[in-house]
C-alpha cells in the first residue's frame, strides 16, 4: 500500500476516534444539562396550554410562527439565552472542555479532509487517463480538468442531499439546496438543521447514518475541489518565479525582452557608443553596463593583438553601425 493511502487511512482512523471520545466525554458533562432543559421546556410548554387554553396544533402555529419571526426577536432570544445558561454553572466544564477540543479537532479534520481530496484527485485524475487512453485520445491530464470533475461532483452531491433533505425533512427544494451549501462549505448559520424533526435521531436510524456519510462525502469532495483550487494558485505563483528567473538569467547573458521603446531609448539613442551594434530584431536588447564592459574587453583585446604582433580580427561589435530607430 502506497504511503499516502497509508497516512489518509491513518488520520481517518484518529479522527473517528477523536470523536468517538469526545461525545463520550460531552455525553457525561451534557447529558444531565440536556434532560433538564428538555423538561424545562415541556413544563413551560404545558403551563402556556392551560394557562391560554390552547390546543396541541394552535400551540405548534404558534412555535412556528415564533421560529419563522426569528430575525425581530433575535436581541431578545440571545438575552434569554444567556440567562438560560447562567443558571446552569456546570454547563462551564462543557464549554471550556469545547474550547480545548476544537483547538486539536478542527486542524485534525481539516488535515483529515484535505488528504481524502488529494487521494480523490488523485484517483481521478488515474481514472480520466484511461478513458482517454482507450479512446484513443492523449492520455494528458491538467489541474483544470481535475478542477471542473471536482466541482461537478460536488455540485451533483449538493442537488442529491437537497432532495433527500426535501423529502425527509419537509423543506423547500430550494431551502435544501441552501442548507447543502452552507453545511458542505462549513458556513453552517444554523438556520436550518437536519434531525431535530419528531425525534429524527432516536426513530430514523437511516436517516441519520444518510445524514453522516452525506456530510462527510460532501466534505472530502469540498475539500477535493478547494485543494485544487489552492494548489493551481501556487502553480501560478511559481510559473511567476520561474518566468522571473528565466529574465534575470536572460540578463545575465545580455539578453532581456524589450519592455517599452523608452527604455531601448534610454539603453542606446541617448549615451550608447556609436561603435556598438545593435540587434535590429526588437525581441531583444542588451543591456546599456553590459554593452560598454563589452566594448572594453573587445577594444582591449585588438591592442594586445597588435602588441604581440598578430594581426586584430575584426570585431561585429565594431564593424556594425548601429541601427537607427
């Protein structure tokens, strides 16, 4: 087995273990928070139905007509939330427990996450070279052709999971479709939330493993897609680099592309010797320092030439008249 196979499998493994034992730990400093709350709710739901002699559906209009008003009602929501929860000081533990566990957990997932897209990626892009392969095609794969795979699937995973979530829980097509979105790309508002209907969680077991393998499929094949997107950055940035160097290596050699005819006017019409020749091709120019230690060398070689008696070679830097522009 391949040694990225090896280290995806490994984290897989401790991330499901990290969460195995942090809803161990949740459950035993939650659980008794949880059950109160719960029975604090139905006391007071009760006391409103006899108190207003109400029935079961108008109190639930009502619930809903309060839940769909959220947005008026939010400063005062947060207000009793906040009272709610002081009441309660051993909810503390729970929360700094919180703290800590997300500091490990959340790089841990993402880690997790980002090598599932790789090996994805990686299997996609083996998989598209041989169906170009027998069809005869170059079997030639690019960032590109990965990217938009990746974002068709996640695409295709998104309008699958918004019509089971519009089956399962009574949504709106288009409300599923938003709550795809903002669960797979881990903006999670919280406006919309899966398995809180008619006890979803104890009674659907189907529902809730569909819910599970959606989440973390859609999530692997986000960060499959983000991966790619990431790394065809870098790939650009490093094109930059090496185009960079290429030009300083170009310099080096007396050889840089003309940039503007300015520049070329500064380099050679203004202080340039007339005995230096220039290039007429306008790919070119050499450099105004180099062209002079040039001239020095050339000029320096001819007079010891002479000194020692054998006759100069003439030189093309010399012989040439420069072009004029």
């Amino acid at each position: 087995m391949k040694r990225q196979n090896v280290r995806t499998l490994s984290l897989i493994v401790c991330t499901l273990t990290y969460l195995l034992v942090g809803a161990a730990v949740f459950d035993a400093l939650e659980s008794d928070n949880e059950m109160q709350q719960v029975a604090l709710v139905q006391r007071i739901r009760r006391r409103l139905l006899d108190k207003y002699n109400m029935s079961e559906a108008d109190y639930d209009i009502l619930e809903a007509t309060i839940v769909k008003g959220r947005g008026l009602l939010f400063c005062n929501n947060c207000n009793y939330d906040y009272r709610i929860w002081a009441q309660h000081a051993d909810d503390h533990r729970g929360k700094t427990f919180c703290m800590f566990y997300a500091l490990a957990g959340i790089p841990l997932g993402l880690v997790m996450f980002q090598s599932i897209g790789e090996r994805m990626n990686t299997f996609a892009a083996q998989l598209l070279r041989f169906v170009r392969r027998i069809s005869g095609r170059k079997p030639e794969v690019t960032q590109m052709d990965l990217i938009f795979i990746a974002s068709g699937w996640g695409t295709f995973l998104i309008a699958a999971g918004a019509w089971a979530f519009h089956r399962y829980e009574g949504w709106s097509y288009f409300d599923s479709i938003y709550y795809c979105f903002t669960t797979l790309t881990t903006i999670g508002f919280g406006d919309f939330v899966a398995l809180q209907k008619d006890g979803a969680l104890q009674s659907r077991p189907d529902y809730v493993v569909f819910s599970l393998v959606f989440i973390m499929f859609g999530l692997a094949v986000i960060s499959a897609a983000m991966n790619l997107l990431v790394l065809r950055f870098l790939t650009m940035n490093t094109e930059d680099e090496k185009r960079d160097e290429r030009e300083a290596l170009l310099a080096a050699r007396g050889l840089v592309r003309v940039d503007s005819s300015d520049e070329e006017e500064t380099a050679f019409g203004r202080g340039a010797d007339d005995e230096v020749s220039i290039c007429s091709c306008s790919c070119y120019r050499l450099p105004y320092g180099e062209i002079r230690q040039r001239q020095r060398i050339q000029r320096d070689s001819i007079k010891a030439d002479r000194m020692a008696g054998e006759p100069a070679q003439p030189s093309p830097l010399l012989t040439h008249r420069p072009h004029q522009q």
